[in-house]
C-alpha cells in the first residue's frame, strides 16, 4: 500500500473519530489516489485536484464542487506532513447550492394521501405507509428518522417521541398530539397481531417483518400520490420530504396569524425538526407566498411603530 493511501486511512480514521461520518469519502478519496497514480503526480497538486474533480463531464457543478470539498479536506490533513501539498482554495469551482422549492401539501391533500395508502393491496404495508406518512405530516419528521424509529422510542404514557442520532448526530424528543399518539398506537397493535417473524426491534416493518427500505417507501410514495391526482399541474411533483416543509409553513402560517411572537416561537420550532440553527427554519418563510406577505406586513408594522 502507498503511502498516499495510508494517509487516506489514518485521515479518515482521525476524523471519524470525532465524529464526522464522511460517508462515501473513502471511495472519492481512493478514485484520487488512483488518478495521481495514473497521471503520475507525486503529490497533491491545485491542478490535479480540478482535473479529477470534473472528470465526470456529464456532472452537474455543485457535485464537482463536493468532489473537490473531499480533497480539500485531505489536502489540509496531508499540508501539515508534506508542506509539497497544494490546498485547493475554497473560491475554487464555488456553486451555491439552490434548494428546490418544496410542494405544499394542504390538509385536503394530506388526507387523500392516506386515503390512497390505505387502498395498498397489503392490508400490512398499506397501516405501515398510512401511519408512516401521517407521521411525517403530523410532526416534520425526517423520513429517515421514522424508519429507524423502534418500539422503544414510543413512550405512549409520556406522549413522547424519542429521535436517536438523527442528522449531525443529534438527538431529541418530540411530544405527539393525543391523535398522532393514538394512530401509533393502533398500528403497533395491528402489526403485533400479524405475528411475524419479526428480525428487527423496527416499530415500522414490511410484510416481512423487516425495517422498512427508503427506495422502496419512496416508490410507493410516487405511486400514492400520482394515484390521488395531487401536484399533477405543478412544476416538480411532490417528494416525501416536501411532508417536512409543508409542516413547518403550516406552522409558522398558525403563529403569524394568532399574532404570536414568531421570532421567539422560531428556535422551538427550529429544535422540534433538529434543525443545527434556527436560521435553517427563516429559510421557511420564502416557501409560501402566503407566508412570506404576512412576515413582511409584520415587518413594516414594526417599522411603522418605530416611525
């Protein structure tokens, strides 16, 4: 083994270490080990680092610009043992990455939604998606997190929802509204009663007692929603994840027309979905218009106060 690649293992066991996932970079980071070596380039270079972070022509700019971010991670590494390195500078290839704007679902939706998921010609998978997804309309929940859910992160007693080493490795409880709690509770009663075998401590399982598969749910949730004719005119069609965002507008759609305090209520809001920041939750008032009016009424408002 080189002791380039050597270097690649110690710099992804260290930083593993202190608990960054790195997922993936031990690939990328071998495909540039291979192509120093086949360009012959003794070290890392500026030059080289751009010519293998664009080799896939077809790419679009911002995974360039992730391929060239895993280099220069290494790169700074490596500088403090080989002072030949060259660090490519950040403004290198820059691609600001450009959400996409989220579909909106309105209740009508949410309940033709799972409608549509209780038609599953499984009568098991079609309560697993109809209280999957009602979950994610219900509390915001990333998609990922309910999967992982097990039967021990529901406290029905307590109302509670425990979310364990969610994304950035964060953890965080959830209290659940009397009917959310209820529907939780009629599914894990029915699924007991199928007596799988179930493999998995999974408080969601497929028809074979499994935890359920992201691509999977993902299929099924194009098929329900193509199948209850929402977001058929719009210009992207509607994703799992835009249950998220459709909660947290609602939300904040509730606090500025009570006439709360909405910056005060933000950073709760922000901590319910495990958000790092509350500024990541402001991004929320540019997904409505609706939204966005009464925020600027709000506004000037204040400024007229202060006049």
């Amino acid at each position: 083994m080189s002791d380039l690649r050597v270097a690649i293992e110690d710099y992804l066991a260290l930083r593993r270490a202190l608990g960054f996932k790195l997922a993936g970079h031990d690939r990328l980071l071998a495909d540039f080990a291979d192509y120093l070596d086949q360009t012959k380039t003794p070290t890392i270079t500026i030059t080289a680092a751009l010519a293998w972070a664009i080799r896939p022509q077809a790419a679009q700019p911002i995974r360039w610009r992730a391929r060239l971010c895993v280099v220069r991670g290494f790169a700074r590494h490596l500088r403090a043992l080989d002072p030949r390195v060259e660090v490519p500078p950040v403004d290198l290839l820059p691609h600001r990455h450009q959400r996409p704007v989220p579909y909106l679902f309105s209740p009508a939706e949410i309940a033709e939604l799972l409608k549509a998921a209780g038609r599953l010609r499984s009568p098991l998978r079609a309560a697993a998606c109809q209280t999957l997804f009602g979950l994610l309309a219900a509390t915001g929940m990333r998609v990922g997190e309910a999967i992982r859910l097990d039967d021990a992160d529901v406290d029905y007693q307590a109302g509670m929802l425990s979310v364990r080493e969610s994304k950035f490795g964060k953890s965080r409880q959830l209290p659940l509204h009397a009917t959310t709690l209820d529907a939780l509770g009629r599914y894990a009663l029915y699924r007991d009663q199928q007596r799988l075998a179930a493999t998995t401590s999974s408080f969601f399982v497929s028809t074979t007692g499994t935890r359920l598969v992201y691509t999977n749910l993902r299929g099924t949730f194009r098929t329900l929603v193509r199948a209850a004719g929402i977001g058929a005119a719009a210009p992207r069609y509607p994703r799992i994840h835009d249950l998220r965002h459709s909660f947290a507008v609602a939300t904040l759609l509730d606090w500025y027309r009570d006439g709360g305090d909405v910056a005060a209520r933000t950073p709760l809001l922000s901590a319910y979905l495990g958000h790092t920041s509350p500024a990541s939750t402001y991004w929320y008032l540019q997904a409505a218009p609706e939204l966005l009016a009464l925020a600027a009424n709000r506004v000037e408002r204040s400024l007229g106060e202060l006049a």
